[in-house]
C-alpha cells in the first residue's frame, strides 16, 4: 500500500486490532483512516513517533477548533479538551486529590467494594454457573469507587453506564444525540444539587470552585464532572477485563503470578502494556502542517495516536505479542505522555492491583467460559474492551 491509501477501519479491527497494526507500523507507520461513522483522521503507530506527538504543542487538544461547542456540546470544555494555560488552571484544581499519597488513603475502602463484589459474583456463580466478570466486578468496582468519589448517588449510576458506551462507541447519530442530551441532563441536574445541598465530597468542592468567582465556569463544573465519572470508569473496566481475558489465556503466566502474588503490580503494568483499554481516544489537532514519521499532515486535520499500538512496536518492546507478567515494562503509554497524562493513573493502578489479588485469592480455579473465539468486542476505535467476559469461578 502507499501513504496516501487511507485505511477503512472496519468489523475485524474491532476484534483484533493488532494485526492491522503489525502491518502499518511496517509499511505506513502515519495513516489516514476512516471510521463507518465517517470520521476522517491521521492515525500514528510507531512508538517513537507516539511518545513524542503525545506532548507536541502542534498538536492541540482544543476541540472548539473543529466543532465550535464540542460533539458532546457543553460537556467537551474539561482538561482533556484544552491546551495551556487552560489545561493547567483546570488541572490543578483536583490534581491534589489524585496523588500517589492522596489515593493510598482509599485502599481499604477499595479493598472492601472488591470483597464485597467477589461474594455477589461467587453467590451468582454457585447459582448459576457461568458469570460475567465485566458485570460482577470488572464495571461495578471502578464505577463505585468514582462515584463515591464524585459524589453520586447510588441509585444514578446504571443509566450513566449505557450513556457513557454509546458516546464512545459507533452508535448512530440519533443514538448518539440521545446519549450526549442525556447525559447532559443528568450532569446539570447533579451540580445544581451540590450546588444547593453541598457535601463532603470531590464534586461540591468543585461546584464550589465554581461558584467562588473566576477559576471555573458552570459548565466547565459540569464537564470536570463528565470528565471524571467516564474517564474514572470506561479504562479501568477494560484494564480489568482485558488483563483477566490475557491471564485466562495464558495459564503459565496466571500460574506465575498465583506463585508470587508481589508480581502484581507489575503485572497490572504489563496488562496495561500488552492489551490496553484506551486504543485511539488521543484526540489531537494540527494548529499547522506537521511531519510526524517523515509523512506531512496538513494543518486543521485530526491526530489520533494508537496507544495499543506504540505498546506493542517491536522497536521499544522485545517479543510485544508475548505476555510476560515479570517484564521490565518502563516507558509505556497506555496512561499517555506529557502534559495530559492520565491524572487518574494512581487511582486506576490501586484499582487494578486490588482487583487482580481479589480475583487471584478469591477464585482459585478462575477459567474462561466458551471458546476465546466466540468473545465479542466493543465497537470503538476508541476504547479497546469486551461487551462480555463469561467465567466460571471454579468454587464449589
Ligand atoms: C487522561 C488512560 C484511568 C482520569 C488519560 C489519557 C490516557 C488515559 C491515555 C491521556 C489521553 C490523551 O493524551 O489524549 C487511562 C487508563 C486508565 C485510566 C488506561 C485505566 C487503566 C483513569 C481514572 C481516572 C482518569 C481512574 C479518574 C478520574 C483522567 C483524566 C485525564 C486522563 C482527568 C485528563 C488529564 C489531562 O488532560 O491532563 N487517561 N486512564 N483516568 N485520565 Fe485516565
């Protein structure tokens, strides 16, 4: 193929983006693709042309240059659709509230969720026979952890849930529309309560913030809110069942952890390297003609770097399609580079190392239930996750 053909991104992709990648990074490393939805973009696949496009000023996150109030409307104005010196005034008004020390503080609370979760899915399991680990504990622990994090109360998180996939999957425009109307509702509706009923919680300090004159606007309250409650949930959900899928798949490495449960974290960062949740969602827009890889991309086009990708390039990964639970796995970017690297990184690694030991302790015989072929995934370029992860818990 030349440099011009652009690339269709189609049903297969969705299944198993790596071997279209293997091939791009080999003969068109920077490639423009089209979705089925119509999205036109440039997408970048070697590691060493990723790492630094995710920190090239050249390269915008400002959205309002393309859609003029953003395709999500008023929720699109978070740090992740800003560049300097917005980004970094909305950062800094939470990043406190995610350091490495600030999050330590969570640990029993999520150490209790996931137990608590383990003995819902062992009690369905002995029931039933077969769960799925997506909706028994990969969804409900991080979902429950932001939202109590937010501030959200109990009975609003399921709808969230449905909004939240079809923004970041190929749903038709209407459903689309729908989704964004919505959710917006929903997210109006929850500032104006901290608003008037403020609690002790990470949302009425912003509402707060908010309301305390200049440092943030209402709607950009609402879209911090958007901003954290999918960010908080649709990655850590797929770390969680991408990783269980790959050790169900790979039972010497499972057998390797079970033996040194001390490898988890680094196994949780290997998960993250070898099959990570975020694909494509690296929106990015050139303020000017950039060469990235020796290809010129014209100004004003769209940018995606392919994380999944730059993780899997044989140049910065020795052996990539190997998953080997005790590699030195320093340098990946499934959390990204720069200055939008993942803010939630602590949190979603904690989760992570508290799910894998939960799963890992609680479920001695965990196995795959079906053929790995008959796995169905989602319909995002965006996101790389499963709709469905049926196991049997192996517990009599
Ligand atoms: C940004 C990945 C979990 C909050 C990002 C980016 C990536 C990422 C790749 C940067 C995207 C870009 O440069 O275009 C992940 C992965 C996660 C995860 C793989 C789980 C395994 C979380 C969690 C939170 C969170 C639990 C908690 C709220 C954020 C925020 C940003 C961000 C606020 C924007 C940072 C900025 O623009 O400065 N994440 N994330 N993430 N993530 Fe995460």
């Amino acid at each position: 193929m030349t440099q011009a053909d652009t690339v269709e991104l189609a049903e297969g992709f969705f299944t198993d983006p790596h071997e279209l990648y293997r091939m791009l990074r080999r003969e068109a490393p920077v490639t423009p693709v089209s979705t089925r939805e119509g999205m036109r973009a440039w997408v970048v696949t070697r590691y060493e042309d990723a790492r630094p496009a995710l920190n090239d000023p050249r390269l915008s996150k400002d959205v309002s240059r393309f859609h003029e109030d953003g395709p999500i409307g008023f929720l699109d104005r978070h740090m992740l659709s800003s560049d300097r010196p917005d980004h970094t005034r909305l950062r800094k008004l939470v990043s406190r509230a995610f350091t490495v020390r600030a999050i330590a503080r969570m640990r029993p609370r999520i150490e209790e969720i996931a137990q608590g979760l383990a003995d819902r899915m062992a009690a369905k399991a002995r029931r039933d026979g077969t769960v799925d680990l997506l909706d028994e504990f990969a969804f409900p622990l991080p979902m429950t952890v932001i939202c109590e994090l937010l501030g959200v109360p109990d009975g609003e998180r399921d709808d969230f849930r449905g909004w939240s996939n079809t923004l970041l999957s190929e749903a038709p425009p209407d459903e689309h529309e729908a989704a964004v109307a919505a959710m917006s509702d929903f997210l109006s509706r929850l500032v104006a309560e901290k608003g008037a009923h403020p609690g002790d919680d990470m949302l009425s300090a912003i509402v707060k913030a908010s309301e305390d004159g200049d440092t943030l606007s209402e709607g950009e309250a609402a879209s911090m809110a958007f901003l954290l409650l999918v960010a908080g949930h649709e990655t850590t959900v797929n770390l969680i069942g991408n990783g269980a899928l790959a050790l169900l798949r790979h039972p010497d490495q499972l057998a390797v952890l079970r033996g040194d449960p001390a490898l988890v974290p680094n196994a949780v960062e290997e998960f993250l390297r070898y099959d990570g949740p975020v694909n494509m969602a690296t929106f990015r827009y050139t303020t000017e003609p950039v060469e990235i890889g020796g290809t010129r991309i014209p100004e004003d086009q769209i940018v995606l770097v392919s994380l999944v990708s730059a993780n899997r390039d044989p140049d910065r990964f020795g052996d990539p399609a190997r998953l080997d639970v005790t590699r030195d796995v320093a340098g990946h970017v499934a959390f990204g580079h720069g200055i939008h690297h993942c803010l939630g990184a602590p949190l979603a690694r904690l989760e992570g190392e508290i799910a894998f030991r939960t799963l890992l302790d609680r479920f001695p015989g965990l196995t795959l239930a079906g053929e790995p072929a008959t796995l169905s995934w989602r319909h995002s370029t965006l996101i790389h996750g499963l709709t469905r992860l049926p196991v049997r818990v192996g517990i009599p």
